[in-house]
C-alpha cells in the first residue's frame, strides 16, 4: 500500500477545506471499501482525512422526514426504531447489503459513495476507464456477466453495487452535501452518474463536498414493501440484480402508488418511473405487475454474458412486487 | 503533539509544512558539506529518525483490558496491528479484504472486520479479541460450545466465528437457525463446519447465559 498522510479533524470545515485544497486527499469514514480499494492499488490516496470525529451519526425523526447523519452505521439504521417503522424498505435494503461485520463498519455516507466492483476495475493489470481513463474497458469484449443492461456507454459498463442506495432512489431521498463553495442538497437520483466519457466519476459531488446526510420523505410505503436481492449464495454477496419495490394498496387492493428501482443494472441505482405510472390505479395482481415489468425493461440490452438479466429483471420485478403486495 | 478527541491529530499543515521543511534542510546541510560518506550516512539515519518521528502516528487504545500507548504508521491495519505490534496471533488473517470474517473483533462491543480498517482509527477504542474472551482459565460459554459441538475442523475460522457468534446472541439475532445463518454470513467455513457452529450458538442461546 502506497504511504499516506492522515488527518483526523474535529471540524467539519477543516475536514471539506483539506480535502478541497489538495487533490489527492481523500475521506475514509468506515473505511470497508476505501482500505480494500488502497491494499489492491485501485485507489492511492496520499492524505486520508478521517471524519469519524465529525458529528453526523444522529438520525433525526423530523415531522415528514428522516434525516439520517451520513456517519450513521449501516446496522444502526437498519435497527433503528424510526426507520423500521417509517421506511422499512431501506431497512431491508440495508440488511440484504454485505455482513453483519461490514455493517457496524460502513456508514450511510459511504455506502452510497462505493466504487463498483467491476473485476476489470479491481485488477491493476488490466484496462479500465474508470480506474486509468483512456486504457479502455477490459468488461467489455471480457467476461461480463456482472455488467450493466442499462445507461452504459462505450467506456464503462459497470454497475453501483450500492443496495442501500436501491431503497433511497425510489424513496425519493435527498442528500445533504458541504462543500467549499457551501451547502446544497442534491435529489437522490442525481446523485450517481452515467459513465458517458467520464467513468471515472461515480457522482456529481464536487470536489472536497462533503455528505453530511441523508433525507428521507415520509410516504405511504410503511407496508407493502419489498427489497428482492438475487445474488449467487444466500448472504453476503453483491447482487446479480435486485428489485426495491413499494406500493401503495387501497381497500379493493389496486394501487394508489408505487415506487420501482433495480440495482446491479446500470451505473448508477435505476429507478424504474414509468413502470411506476403503470401500476398506479391497477390492481394488485400478476397481470398487472408483468405488464409494468415489461415496461421496466423496455431498452435493455445485453453483452455476451449478462442475457440472462433480460429474463431475471422482469422476474425478480414480478416477484418483488407479490411479495410486497402479500406483506400482511 | 497532542494526541486526544479535543485535538486535531498530528499531519495537519503546521505538521506536514515543518516536516518537509525538516527533509529539506537536511538535504541542504549535507549538499553544503560535500560530505563524505560517514557524513552521508549520518544525515540518511537523520532522515529516517525525522521521517519516523514524523510518519508513525501515536495511539492510545485498550485491548483486552489493557491499555496500550504507542506510535504506529498509519498504513497499519487493526488485524496487523493486533497480530504482529501486540503478537495477539489470535485473530487471523484470512483473506485481508473483508470477505472472509476471520479477522472479526470487538471495538467498542461492536463486531467489526479488523483487516478493513487503520488501527489509528481506533484512538480510544476498546478492542476485545479472542485472547480476552475467556476468563482465566475458564473459557467463555461459547468456546466451551465450540468444542463441544465439534464447530471446526482446520480452526483456522474458528477465532472469529466464536467473535462474531457471541456478537450475534448479544444484538439478538439469534433466535432461529435462519437468523443465526444469516447474521453469520460474514464468516466463511471452508471446512463448512457451519452446522456445527449453529448448534454451538443455539446452545448457548437457549442457556440463557450471558455472553
């Protein structure tokens, strides 16, 4: 691992102002993907600011809305009291995510700020756009089975691994950002990004902006809700493909409301809108769920080893949304 | 150098100007001697004690009850830092990535990943490793589970799965064998002793004793 300098700030300014003046500082809150990211050589820091000393691990249950401190641990908001009761699909989205370990480690900040787990990104011998721009993308013409069906380009096809991140898309979030240029609030859509030309950006945070946390709306979805995570053993793998869904059911079980995203098929957590229109004023059955799926998948596409998302998007859509609709 | 929650650490501006400047002024000092090779050495062996002094940063934290005051380079992780500052071989290192579970240890009573993250990370903290588990000679319920249920084979897991399976009663997920499979996910048998390590936790469990 390269040699690097660590700073530990008190002061959320003094952390944004070290990490805006110096390029090649970066911030570690949990530090699960960071270090991993630092031993491998993908990532070479040569300052790491330590924010675990800045006060944002609270979770404030506000009248309308959660705000969840961007140092908050992932176990602690999966277990918290107001967010199981308020937003239980991000509690479940956040418990599908990594190990009970990993957990207690990896805060809310940085869940969302994870880099992909594309194996061509990991491996320092081979090309990556996002790792090294212009070296081209080993994914590609490469083993692909892990990759993007949606938003990819030329450049990249790698997917956000976040399945935290799933929940707060379609949950309509908000992200609180610091930065040196002030305060803004940025849509949780908006947050991750397209690779376009640029793979090397995951986000559209500016440099040395600093999420302080994360705002969650209150909403109809307390109970028929549903985070469907499809990965290749049981626990504690990342997702081929997972399906946050929630609905809004009333008496005659149709459906007043609904809210759809996928992860693990694009570059950033895909939130499936008009999918969503779809739904609404439909019964709650199968029928009605297979037609919103198709219309999920409308302008997939496939490389040569990822087809299979092609029948497990529409299926685990389905399938997330029975679950969901059957929560007693 | 002030070293506590109320201060910033060392490595702010004021620290990385002075020892850059330090560097420096060394390098001139021994250019403007033209000196010989005894010189040389002398000033390389200054370089190394102004780098050391500079780049190990000091760490005061407690490990199985004991408290330690050290300096240690920040590149070191808890899981290196237990095993090879402290010779706590207990905790092993299995994959180094976080995806093995091997390395677990408590902070603060929380399990955690120890090769995931820089032991200056852990200023102040309370670690509990395997060593500090049992009591004297008696060991922990849950040691005693293990060997009685046969929960390993090679033992090479066996250290953090006992950490992370007296964790999982003490959040109290552990009230099924479902629950108990999935909130031990994070520890990976390649022996797959996995049946056996849920009948030590179910054990233990439904014993009732504290952990």
């Amino acid at each position: 691992m390269n040699q690097f300098q660590y700073v530990r700030p008190t002061k959320q300014q003094a952390a944004i102002d070290a990490v805006a003046k110096d390029a090649t500082a970066t911030f570690i809150a949990g530090g699960t993907n960071l270090v991993d990211l630092m031993k491998r050589g993908v990532m070479t820091p040569q300052k790491l600011v330590d924010i675990n000393r800045l006060p944002l691990t609270r979770i404030d249950a506000d009248p309308g809305k959660l705000r969840i401190g961007a140092l908050a641990l992932n176990s602690t908001v999966a277990d918290d009291k107001q967010v199981r009761a308020r937003q239980p699909l991000l509690a479940l989205a956040l418990n599908a995510g990594a190990s009970a370990q990993l957990r207690n480690m990896a805060t809310v900040g940085g869940n969302m700020l994870q880099r992909t787990r594309c194996s061509y990104f990991y491996d320092t011998t081979m090309p990556c756009n996002k790792r090294e721009p212009g070296t081209g993308c080993g994914a590609l013409e490469g083993i692909n089975r892990m990759h993007a069906i949606f938003g990819f380009s030329d450049k990249c096809i790698a997917v956000h691994p976040s399945d935290m991140s799933v929940a707060l898309v379609a949950l309509d979030a908000t992200v609180q950002v610091s930065g040196p240029k002030g305060n803004r609030s940025i849509p949780f859509a908006e947050l991750h990004r397209l690779p376009g030309d640029m793979p090397q950006k995951d986000t559209t945070l500016e440099p040395g902006e600093l999420i302080t946390a994360v705002d969650v709306p209150d909403g109809p979805f307390t109970k028929h809700v549903h985070y469907q995570k499809v990965r290749e053993r049981a626990s504690y793998a990342f997702a081929l493909l997972s399906v946050a869904a929630a609905l809004d059911l009333d008496s005659n079980n149709n459906i007043k409301a609904a809210r759809l995203a996928m992860g693990g098929v694009a570059h950033k957590p895909w939130r499936l809108t008009a999918a969503e229109q779809a739904l609404v004023g439909k019964p709650a059955t199968e029928e009605s769920f297979r037609q919103a799926a198709a219309i999920a998948m409308q302008g997939a596409k496939a490389f040569k080893h990822n087809a299979y998302k092609l029948k497990l998007g529409p299926n685990t859509i389905i399938q997330a949304l029975k679950t969901a609709a059957s929560v007693a | 150098m002030a070293m506590n929650s109320e201060h910033d650490t060392p490595g702010n501006s004021h620290d990385e100007a002075r020892r850059s400047f330090l560097k420096q002024s060394s390098l001139l000092t021994a250019m403007a001697l033209v000196p010989g090779p005894l010189v040389q050495a002398a000033a390389a062996e200054l370089d190394e004690k102004v780098a050391a002094v500079f780049e190990k940063i000091p760490l005061k934290l407690e490990v199985n009850g004991v408290k330690h005051k050290v300096s240690v380079e920040p590149r070191t992780t808890l899981l290196d830092f237990l095993r090879e500052n402290l010779h706590l071989t207990g905790t092993k290192k299995g994959c180094d990535y976080g995806q093995c579970g091997a390395c677990t240890v408590h902070v603060d009573g929380q399990r955690v990943n120890s090769c995931l993250s820089f032991a200056v990370m852990h200023e102040g903290k309370k670690i509990t490793t395997i060593e500090g588990l049992a009591n004297g000679d008696k060991l922990h319920p849950m040691q005693e589970a293990f060997v009685k249920h046969d929960g390993f084979q090679c033992g090479y897991c066996t250290p953090g799965q006992i950490m992370s399976a007296v964790a999982c009663i003490r959040e109290g997920k552990a009230d099924s064998e479902g629950e108990i499979r999935e909130y031990m996910s994070g520890n990976i048998c390649r022996c797959g002793a996995y049946s056996n390590i849920v009948a030590a936790i179910q054990e233990v469990k439904g014993g009732g004793q504290k952990v």
